[in-house]
C-alpha cells in the first residue's frame, strides 16, 4: 500500500528559508519524482511550552512513496533540523487507499 509522507516546516520570511524550501523541493522530486509543497497558504501551529503557548507558521511538503525507509527518512529529518534550525521537524506517514 501506498503512503503519504507529509513534512512539516516552519516559515520565516527570509532569503535563506526561501533557498531551504528549494533545496527541499529539489531533493525530494530527485528522489521521489516529485513533490506537492503547500506554500500559499501557510498554516498556523501552537502549542503549550511550559504554559506558554508558542507559535508557528509552516508549509507542508508531501510525497506520495510506496515504501517507507525509515533509516532514510530518519536521517533525512535531522538533516532538515540542523538546516531549519528547529529542535525537531514533524515528518508523519500515513497510508493511502487510491479511490
């Protein structure tokens, strides 16, 4: 069965974010033979920090992949961590039933 990989990543307004979400694009079409990034309309995450509530603001980049290396896909996230400068990059998984 199918899946879909889903990676969340945070918005900034910058040149350097911007080049990021190309490489991003690149290396992800290189590799999966393509990639749907939702750039338009960025969505907003919170979330509670210490009774604080943090804010972001990302994109989603999906690719649809009939397996899952987890070894890849594991390397690939702290790659994107220590790109983004976030202490963690959510990538989820979901599988998928073509209709």
């Amino acid at each position: 069965m199918p899946y879909l990989v889903e990676i969340l990543l945070p918005v900034a307004h910058s040149r350097r974010n911007r080049t990021n979400l190309d490489l991003v694009r690149d290396e992800l079409t290189e590799k999966f033979g393509g990639v749907t990034l939702h750039i338009n309309s960025p969505a907003e995450g919170l979330w509670e920090d210490g009774g604080d509530i943090e804010r972001d603001r990302i994109v989603v980049a999906e690719v649809m992949t009939d397996d899952i290396d987890r070894s890849w896909w594991s390397s690939y996230r702290r790659e994107l961590e220590a790109r983004f400068r976030q202490e963690e990059i959510l990538i989820r998984a979901t599988p998928i039933e073509r209709l």
